[in-house]
C-alpha cells in the first residue's frame, strides 16, 4: 500500500508541481530523520530486543507508517 501511495504521489507532483520545491528532498530529508530516530533506539543498551523492537514500531506509527498487524498483540 506504501509503494501504491508513493507512486500515486509521484503522479500527482508530475501534473501539479509546485514551483522551487525540491519534494524528492523533502521524503529523503524525512526518511533520514525517521532512521535517526531508529539508530538511537537500536543504540540504546538499556533496551532488550522486545522493547527495541516496540520503539521502533512506536517511530514508525509516529511518522504514519504502518508497521502492519502481525505485531498487534
């Protein structure tokens, strides 16, 4: 659905650019800060495997995306 929405996006900026905005930049400036977020969590030595991996979903949801339902429990 990600990958449907990405490319649905890119559709939509070809047909209606908005002048002197670099939206390549923007998602990468993004998903960079989004992987920041996600090292910090991974470096924590406090943190077992279960509580990296529930940050790390935390994150995900924080920025919209989905982490998908296998790890609702």
């Amino acid at each position: 659905m990600e990958m449907l929405c990405w490319e649905m996006g890119k559709l939509v900026l070809e047909k209606l650019p908005l002048p002197h905005t670099d939206y390549l930049k923007l998602v990468q400036d993004h998903a960079v800060r989004v992987l920041e977020e996600i090292v910090t969590v991974v470096r924590t030595p406090d943190l077992n495997d279960f509580e990296v991996v529930e940050e790390i979903v935390r994150i995900l949801e924080k920025h919209n995306i989905s982490a998908g339902s296998c790890h609702d429990f």
